[in-house]
C-alpha cells in the first residue's frame, strides 16, 4: 500500500461522523488527562490525606445528588434534538429552567446531608461552596457540552471537556502560589469561582453558536418523568462511583478516604477514552434505537470488541505501573498502591456496562436502565456498610468490584432479555 492510498483511507474514515466526533472527544480527553493529572497532583500535595479525603467526601456526597439538580432535562435535549434540531432553543431554555429551580433545593438537601452522614470536621460553609460549584454551574456545563452533541458539534462539547478540568487546574495553582496555608474554605471558594466563570462563557458560546433559549412550559411537565428517569439512573451510577468514598469519610478515616480516591482517581483517568467513545455514539444510539432494542443492540456489538479490549489493556496497565503512584504524589500515599491494584479490573467492567447501558436508554427502555442501576446501588450501600467498618478502604474497594460486575451482568441480561421479546413479537405480527 502506498503512501497516498494510506491517506485516502485515513480521510475517508474521518469523514465518517462517529470517528469524527470520537477523534475530537479523545484529543481533548488527551489534553483533559494531562490537565486533571496535573490538578490532582497539585490539590493531593497541597491539602495532604486528611483536607483532601474531606474535600474528596463532600464532592462524593454532592455528585450523588447532582442528577436530581438538572432532572435528566440535557439527555432530554439530546433525544429530541437529535431527532429534530428545530427543537433546540426550546429544549435548551427547558433544561435551563429546570436547573435552576432544582439545584436550589437540592442545594438544601446536600446542606442537611451533610450534617448527617459526614465528619463533623466538614464545615457547612465547605459543603455550601461545593454544592453551588456541582450543582448549578457545572450543571451548566455539563447541559452545554450536550447541546453540542444535540447537533453533532462535538468539536465544542470537546472543548467544554477541557475546560471541566482546566478551570480547576487554574484554581489549584492560584491556591498552591498564594493561598497554599488558607485550608480546605478558601480550595472551596476557588473551586466555586472557576466553575461559575466557566459556565458563563459557555452558556454564551451555547447561545451564538447554536441558538439562545426560548421557554416551552408546555413540554417541561411531559418530559419530566423520563427526565426523572434519566436523573434516576445517573444518580444510580453515580452512588455505585462515589458512596464508597463518602462512606469512607464517615466509616472510616479521613487519610484512608484519600488514599483510596487517589487509586480511584487512577482509575477514572484510565478510563477516558471509553468515555470519549461513549460521549461520540450517545445520540447515535437514540438514533438507531428508535425502532427498537435491535436497532441500538447491533450498534453496541459494533463497538464491544473496542472498548472491551481497551478496558482489559488499562487494567492490565495499571495493575502493573501502580508502584509509581507514591513517586508522583508523595509517600503519604503508599497504599494508594494496593488500592489501584485491587480496582484495577473496573475500567473492562465498566466499559462492558456502558454499551448495554446506552443500548437501553437509546431505545425507550430507560426505566429498565434505572431500576438495574437502583438496585446495584442499593447493594453498594449495604455492602459498603458492612465492609468499610471491618476493612476501611479495602472493603470499599471489594465492595466496588462486586458492584460492578453484577451491573454489568444485569444490564446486558436486560438488554437480552427485551431483544428476545422483540424478535417474539416480530415473529407473531407475521403469523
């Protein structure tokens, strides 16, 4: 094969969508990766194990609830939008609405939560700080990064990526150059602040580019128990990816909770490129789905052999290079070595779960989606209960295992199960 016939190939494979928008989505979750690696660094060293499992345990608590601070209102722009992008400037000024009535009362409620279920050592004026941050201006950009793939920009929902971690990585090293002795508060406040300048610039750019939001009250209360739905169901995820360590903060000890969520941060930054591919494929699979569960079925087989085979190499990966972990952040973080190796097998797991996932939601099955992810989450809990008291990080990290693989066995007998029915029904209606 000669050189010029390589690069024709090499065209005509970007100029399919999918690979298109999945080159964006992984060059700026490359740059995402340098920057969010840089920011952890930077905010472990600084804060130490204890300032830093407390702020890793109030993050964990809002990120639980944050779903609920939207109500699903952007997967719901992503479905009709997708489908119809004369929809937009309604949908969009919908999900605006939606989140600033909901994330001040969720506001309210992670206040009180966090009395509850955190250490005492957490001040509310942290918890109030954080939940601001998460629930309403990083709800922004997270609305924002999906009306770009509403419309198929993902150049820009690749650039909002970015910014998800660049704004802290600004914040980390104003704090660590002239605030460093100022304490968890004033991280918090600096957390707070680039969050909030960043969701303006986007809601801007959101605005000029695709077009600016127009109210359409009568669709907002239609939607809303989908939107539910979907909020149900990330929140569900969300619990399985983070109650382990709010849990810690309560359970257990505040330098356990750092350590562990410095493995898990490992894991998280490993796990990027499946998340790029999901992010491309997500409106490609209400696409195809609105037929049926066949229709998004056949999409994920497409993509299984790729993201299951890059799950297995990260894991492998990081099992492997987990000895370098305290040469990066500091000997404080020596067990963070046993505690990567023993979650390394969670990104093959979870980039199993993501197909199967977003083959059910694709297709209108979001309430079978959200009852699985509901019930492992419950699991999680109790589990968590038991183990964290008796074996602090390690029950946490055995804990997330079973989770996840119980997940991932569930959503895909979901999807099997309702392919199944389908074909049956198929197969009557032609008798």
């Amino acid at each position: 094969m000669n050189f010029n016939s390589f690069q024709a190939q090499i065209v005509r494979l970007l100029q399919k969508p999918l690979v298109r928008n999945t080159f964006w989505m992984l060059l700026s979750q490359g740059l995402k990766l340098f920057v969010q690696a840089a920011y952890f660094v930077i905010i472990a060293r600084a804060l130490g194990t204890e300032q830093y499992g407390a702020f890793v345990g109030i993050t964990s608590l809002v990120a639980i609830l944050t779903p609920f601070a939207n109500l699903g209102s952007g997967d719901i722009l992503v479905k009709n939008v997708s489908r119809n992008r004369a929809l937009f400037k309604e949908y969009w000024a919908n999900a605006l609405f939606t989140c600033a009535i909901a994330s001040f009362f969720i506001t309210i409620l992670v206040l009180v939560a966090a009395q509850i279920f955190l250490s005492k050592s957490i001040s509310l004026w942290v918890a109030l700080l954080v939940a601001l941050s998460d629930l309403f201006f990083l709800n922004i950009l997270s609305m924002a990064a999906q009306a770009f793939i509403s419309v198929g920009l993902l150049k820009f929902t690749a650039q909002i990526y970015i910014l998800y971690s660049l704004k802290n990585f600004i914040a980390a090293i104003i704090f660590i150059q002239f605030l460093k002795n100022s304490g968890i508060e004033v991280w918090s406040f600096l957390y707070l602040a680039s969050t909030a300048i960043s969701a303006l610039g986007v809601f801007i750019l959101v605005n000029y580019l695709i077009g600016s939001p127009k109210l359409g009250k009568s669709n907002i209360k239609p939607e809303l128990t989908q939107g539910f739905l979907f909020s149900v169901s990330l929140s569900a995820k969300t619990i399985n990816n983070n109650i382990d360590k709010t849990m810690l903060a309560s359970l257990s000890t505040l330098a356990a909770t750092g350590i562990y969520a410095a493995a898990y941060r490992l894991i998280d930054v490993a796990f990027v490129p499946v998340t790029s591919l999901a992010a491309a494929a997500y409106a490609k699979f209400f696409q195809q789905g609105e037929g049926g569960i066949r229709g998004s079925l056949k999409f994920a087989k497409r993509l299984l052999p790729i993201v299951g085979g890059y799950g297995f190499v990260a894991g492998l990966g990081l099992f492997l290079l987990a000895p370098v972990v305290p040469y990066i952040l500091g000997g404080e973080y020596t067990d963070a070595v046993a505690a990567l190796r023993w979650l390394a097998p969670i990104p093959c797991l979870k980039a199993i779960q993501y197909l199967a996932a977003d083959s059910l939601t694709g297709s209108g099955f979001q309430w079978g989606r959200s009852a699985i992810q509901v019930a492992i989450a419950l699991f999680n809990l109790l589990i968590n209960l038991w183990l964290i008291p008796a074996y602090s990080w390690k029950g946490a990290a055995w804990a997330s295992l079973a989770s996840d693989g119980l997940l991932m066995l569930s959503l895909w007998g979901m999807v099997f199960w309702l392919y199944r029915q389908e074909v049956q029904k198929i197969k009557s209606n032609e008798h």
